[in-house]
C-alpha cells in the first residue's frame, strides 16, 4: 500500500486512538535467602496488586542460570512520585464524580513519564495520570485516578484539575475522569 492510499483510507476511517503516558512501577522484593531484587512492574498496577503478586509466602524461581527456588519475605512497592495539581470543583458544591476521588480531595499528584518526581502520593492526595486522546477534532487531554475502574470505565465528572507550576504538561485545565457507574 502506497503513502498516499494509506492516507486516503484514515480520511475515509478516521481513528479515535487513546495513547496512555506509560511510567513503570517498581518493587522491592526480599527473598528468603536474603537476596533482594528491585523489579519493574507494569505501569497500571497499584499498589495491592503489586502485593498480591509478590504475596509472603509465595515462591520464584529468582535463578540465572540454575534454578534457585526462593519464597518472597517482603514486598515494598516503590512510592509513586510526581507533581501536585490542584482541583477545581463547582463553586455551588454539587458533585456529579459519583464519589469519585475528586470529591474527596483538594490535590491530586500527577504521575507519569515526563512529569518531574517531586512530592509523594498520599491518602490526601492521591496518584492520577494524563491520558492523551487523538481525536478526530485534535488532541484531548483529561486526568484518570491511577488504579484502573471498578465499575464502567472513567469518565468525567463535572472537576477540573490545574496547577500554576510551569512544569505541569498541558497548556489549559484539564477534566478529571474519575466517574464510574456500577
């Protein structure tokens, strides 16, 4: 297929794509032998499922070239790290997050690859990340708490998120999709 057939058939089948800004998780894991091993995890993974994976008492093959069968002692998921953004609410107090992490918070930390390790996520504020749309009107931007949903998928619930840090990665305020519906 030629560039300019390729071309031709997204015109005819436009393609709404959503591109996740991606940071890897990391662990600490003590093995019953006493051998520690710092390993990456896939990004979405919280930090219970981390835990759960790495549950005590459960064993790994941790080997290079022999097998060496080890049982995990500890697990420590690695803090996630980023900037605080700032939540905008409605001023007349209605919420329509359907208690979504917004409704709770008055910051939220934005992690994620590109965006600087400053402060650590806390009950207070908790850890989201910046989902990039490619739409056929253009790029989108929105903000999705870091676990992944319970119920029907995140959607917007009626709060912004900003901050007044120039290292912040848009250029507007940005929704936050912190909606499910069960």
């Amino acid at each position: 297929m030629t560039l300019l057939a390729v071309n031709q058939w997204a015109q005819v089948f436009p393609i709404n794509t959503t591109f996740n800004i991606i940071v890897m998780r990391s662990a600490r894991v003590t093995y019953s032998d006493g051998t520690v091993i710092r390993t990456s995890m896939a990004a979405y993974l919280t930090d219970k499922e981390i835990k759960d994976y790495f549950k005590i008492g459960k064993s790994f093959n941790i080997g290079i070239v022999d097998d060496n069968i080890q049982t995990v002692v500890s697990c420590e998921p690695a803090p996630l790290k980023g900037l605080i953004i700032e939540v905008y609410k409605p001023a007349d107090g209605h919420s329509c997050t359907n208690d979504g992490i917004s409704s709770k918070v008055e910051r939220i930390l934005l992690a994620g690859d590109g965006i600087p390790e400053i402060f650590t996520a806390s009950e207070d504020c908790p850890p989201v990340r910046l989902i990039k749309r490619i739409l056929k009107s253009g790029e989108y931007l929105h903000i999705e708490p870091w676990e992944r949903p319970t119920g029907v998928g995140w959607m917007y619930g009626g709060n912004i998120a900003d901050t007044s840090d120039s290292r912040r990665p848009w250029k507007y305020p940005v929704h936050i999709h912190d909606r499910q519906e069960f």
